[in-house]
C-alpha cells in the first residue's frame, strides 16, 4: 500500500507512535523517528527495517526546539532518500486543575504538543510544496475536542492541533498535500500505565465507550495508515475519531 514511500514519525520510539512506525514498515513505506532521549531507542526499528530489505533512521530530537527539529528533519530527509509522509504524534502531560498549574505546567505542555507540531511541519512544508505531494497526519485527542477536566493544558494543545490541521489542508490544498488529524481517545499506552490515577481513567472511560474495550496503539496506527495512502487522497481538513465511540 505504501511501498516506496518515506515517512517520518515523531515520538516514534514507543507506544502509539512506535505502532505507527511498524505499520508503516509492513505496508512497505521507509521510516524515520524521532526519539525524546538517545537515537539508539529506534535501534528496534532499524533492526526490523534491514530484515524486511528497507531503510530505517532513528534521531535524537528535542521537538519543542525549532533549531534541533530543524537538522533532525533534514538528516531524515537525506537518510531515506526524500519525505512523503509526516506524522506528528510525539506529546505528552502534566495535568492539574488550572487553580493549581503552573506556568512551567502551561507552557512546556504547550511547547511539546502544540509548538512541536508546528516546527516540523514548518521545516517539511516547503519540501512536500516544492514536489506538490505529501500527507500530514497530526495526533490530536478527543480531549481536544470535547476538553477534559484536570487537563486545561492538554486539551488546549490538542485542541490547537485540530486547528493546525484545518488551516493548513486550506493553505496546501493547491499543492496536492492532504493534511488530517486522528483522534484518539483512551489507549492502552504508556501514557496511560505510567499515570497514578490509571484505575480511576479507565473506569471513567469504560462507562463512556460503546465499544466496550481500552483501544491499542495498533488502533490508532490502522487509522494513519489509511489516510497517509491513496484511498484517503481526496480527504484532507478531517479529524478521524478513532475512539470506541467514547467521544459521543
């Protein structure tokens, strides 16, 4: 379905995004990832890439940092050989009441999941215009779209992204470029096992969802793989829920 193509996945070291990468790699696509800490986390990645006789690159990135998402896309580019598809997905938490957050809360929150986004797609814009082709898939939340109590700062990014996404379908339309946001909503995840409050969140969610089961990250990559083909080539602006019906 995407052989040839090359993606770069942000965050891709575990969890959803790690999901996403290895759906990628099984539907023939090259893949890069970025990695919070040291490159060597993608080493998995490469690993399974050689055996499959494709390419794989792993880079250390700060995603907040436009300087370092900068050289991190432009070493990704030049390892794969050219870029076709991004995904956003790296992100994270650090919830709290808004009456009791700090600006350190508020802004790196910010910074990671919203601003990240922004500089990668800022530094792979110009290239996916300039071959008038490219897919944008940006990791969003439910909670972005619905807010969640507690999380004023998560759902204010996540909720930026969804705008993100729709403003930039409009400004890349005439390039060719499709640009769409999945939205999940609670996933078994690392984000989910390392929270104090696990417990309490899934039991909040299971009354939520329709389909009564915790969604995985395969989940979650099923749906970006879908739109970073050709059978999503005339969807771009859209938000997929990919949620168990718990946002209804």
């Amino acid at each position: 379905m995407l052989k040839g193509k090359k993606a770069l996945v942000t965050g891709g070291s575990q969890g959803i995004g790690a999901s996403i990468a290895k759906a990628l790699l099984k539907q023939g696509a090259e893949v890069a990832i970025t990695c919070k800490n040291e490159a060597r986390e993608g080493d998995w990645l490469i690993g399974q890439a050689k055996a499959m006789d494709l390419k794989a690159y792993s880079v250390q990135c700060e995603v907040s940092s436009f300087r370092e998402v900068g050289s991190a896309v432009e070493s990704a580019v030049e390892s794969l050989g050219g870029l076709d598809i991004l995904i956003n997905n790296a992100g994270m938490n650090w919830d709290g009441v808004l009456w009791k957050m700090s600006e350190e809360q508020w802004d790196w929150v910010i910074a990671v999941n919203l601003k990240g986004y922004f500089n990668f797609c800022r530094h792979v814009v110009p290239i996916f215009k300039e071959q008038r082709s490219g897919k944008i898939i940006n990791i969003t939340s439910i909670n972005g779209l619905r807010g969640k109590f507690g999380q004023s700062n998560y759902s204010a990014s996540k909720a930026g992204i969804v705008g993100l996404t729709k403003s930039l379908a409009r400004e890349l339309g005439a390039f060719s470029v499709n640009v769409n946001a999945v939205a999940p909503g609670l996933i078994d995840s690392p984000m989910l096992s390392e929270s104090p409050a696990k417990e309490a969140i899934i039991t909040q969610a299971m009354e939520e969802l329709v389909i009564k089961r915790i969604g995985t990250p395969e989940d979650i990559a099923n749906g970006v793989v879908f739109l970073a083909s050709e059978m999503a080539r005339h969807i771009t602006g859209q938000v997929l829920k990919v949620d168990g019906g718990q946002y209804i």
